[in-house]
C-alpha cells in the first residue's frame, strides 16, 4: 500500500523536474551569452507588439523561462510538463527557422531536440492510477493556482535579472562581424580616406598614411593577377608608401589552390590584412591611389589603372 503513493509522487515529479530542467538550461545558457542568445523571432515579436527594446526583451523571456518552471514545479504532473516543453519546442523551432537564414543554428537545434526528448519521455510515464476514493494532496485546481502563485513569484524576482557585461566592440569590429561587406571604393573617389571604409576597417592604415601619397592593394595570395600586378609595379622601390592588404576568406569558405603562387613578393610593402570572417565583397587586386589623404583613384579586375600615368 505504501509502494504505490510513493511511484505516484515520483511519478508526478520526474516530468516537472525535466521541463524545469529544460527551461532552466535554456535561461543558464542565455544569462551565459548574453540578450542575443534568447530567441530572435520571440524577442522581435515582443519588440513589435509592446515596443520593448531588445534588452528588456531579452530580460523578460528569461524571466518567463524561470517562471515557467516554477509554475511547472509547483503543479507537477504531465499534463503541465508536456505543455511547457512543446512550447519551448515551438520557439525553438522559429529559432531554428531563422537561423537557417541568418546564422546561429546550434543553440536552437540542440534547445529543439531537448525539448522533443523531454516530450517523448514524459508522455512514455504513466502514474498508477490512485485507489477510488482516495486523493492525497492539493487538487488539480488548486494546484493550478499554486503554480501561478510561484510562477508570478519567480517572474518577479528574475525580472531584474542582468546578464553579464560585455566586453566593448568597436565599430570596425562590430561591422566586421557582418555576414558580407561591401568594400567598393569607387564611390569614396575625392574623398579623404578617413570617410571610406578603409578609415572604418583598417584605422591602423589610415593613420599611419596620413596626408601623405600611398597605394593601397588588396589582394588574394591565390590570384595570379594579384601576383603579377606586384611583381610588374612594386619590385622596385617607389616614392609613395605601398600597403599590401590580404583579404581573408570568408568563415566556413572551401578554399581550393595548390599553394604554388607562394608569397606576395613586394619588398617595399607593408602588409596588413582585413578582419578574418565575412565575406569581403571585393574583386582583386584592387588598387587605391591615395595623395594628401585623398583617395584619388580606384582600379580592381573590372577596370580601372591607378598606376601608368596618364
């Protein structure tokens, strides 16, 4: 008689402990990363229908897991625990949904198949049914309200809740992340090279230039004309300063050379390369004439000569 309360009880509490493990796991990862490790689509959404900003977003949706598992906890059963885990399985799934297009795919895709392993374990258990008659605790309903009790509690008391400070990022930084830039200077002709991308990218360059004459060349070391413009034009020593700058394949790029072409040989250069990671949208070798700290002309494999004078 004593055994069959006890597999009830233990029934009744292995699913909320998993749903509020689920939900949990999902806060401690985000608080970890940071606001744009919560769901995109269901922080955009709360921007859009209340006009929260996207930290106070952020701070909300992980208030919200952690009361969700209170409530979970306090109601037990696995009606509850179902519940909470086919919705985080449906966030999830947005999550997943948006990271196909924009990145970010792993967190998402491991919260989805978290949340779908705790569903299909839950629904597997099966309480014993209690003896006719013979009811030990709270009620369903009660229960009910005990869980919104806890859970608004929870909300309360996490809502505050920050997450950790994050090292500052420059603007070159931050622009460096982007999926692809676009680096085409023909745009920027007559203007000083500050107010170009270069001055955005590449500061260290842009300072050390200064008001004085420079070329600039950006180059692949796989590109044979990249090879051939260096050996025709700076073999030997010119009056202006010449910058080789190396554009880095783009994350997760399957680069397919022998390595035959070996180094850029250009003894006067001084060799600088673009942040590793986006897609530099550029066609090399781009050549960047620059006088007085003025980009005077722009050349790249499409057209242009910044170096036979007219």
């Amino acid at each position: 008689m004593m055994a069959d309360p006890m597999k009830r009880r233990i029934a009744n509490a292995v699913p909320a402990l998993l749903a509020a493990g689920l939900l949990g796991g999902c806060a401690a990862f985000q608080l970890s990363r940071g606001p744009e490790a919560t769901s995109g689509p269901l922080r955009e959404l709360m921007e859009a229908m209340f006009g929260y900003e996207s930290a106070t977003a952020a701070r909300l949706i992980v208030a919200l897991e952690f009361a969700f598992a209170a409530a979970v906890l306090a109601i037990r059963g696995r009606v509850a625990a179902i519940c909470v885990a086919a919705l985080v399985g449906f966030v999830a799934l947005a999550g997943v949904s948006a990271a196909i297009r924009q990145g970010g795919l792993l967190p998402p895709a491991i919260a989805l198949g978290a949340a779908v392993f705790v569903v299909l374990v839950v629904a597997r258990i099966a309480p014993p049914q209690a003896a006719p008659g013979l009811r030990r605790g709270l009620s369903p309903g009660w229960r009910t309200v005990v869980g919104v009790a806890a859970g608004t509690v929870a909300a309360n008391l996490t809502a505050a809740v920050d997450f950790p400070a994050q090292a500052p990022v420059s603007d070159a930084e931050a622009k460096a992340r982007a999926m692809s830039i676009d680096l085409d200077l023909k745009p920027y002709i007559g203007k000083p090279i500050t107010e170009s991308p270069i001055g955005t990218y590449l500061p260290r360059l842009t300072e050390r230039i200064g008001t004085q004459s420079a070329f600039i060349v950006f180059y692949n070391p796989n590109c044979d004309a990249c090879h051939s413009l260096f050996e025709s034009y700076f073999s030997n020593p010119r009056p202006e300063l010449v910058f080789a700058v190396e554009i880095p394949p783009a994350e997760g790029a399957v680069v397919l050379h022998d390595g035959h072409l070996g180094e850029i040989q250009c003894p006067q250069c001084e060799f600088d390369m673009l942040a590793p990671g986006p897609l530099w949208l550029v066609a090399p070798p781009m050549t960047v004439k620059v006088e007085g700290g003025v980009i005077t002309c722009v050349a790249d494999r499409f057209g242009g000569d910044c170096l036979n004078p007219q």
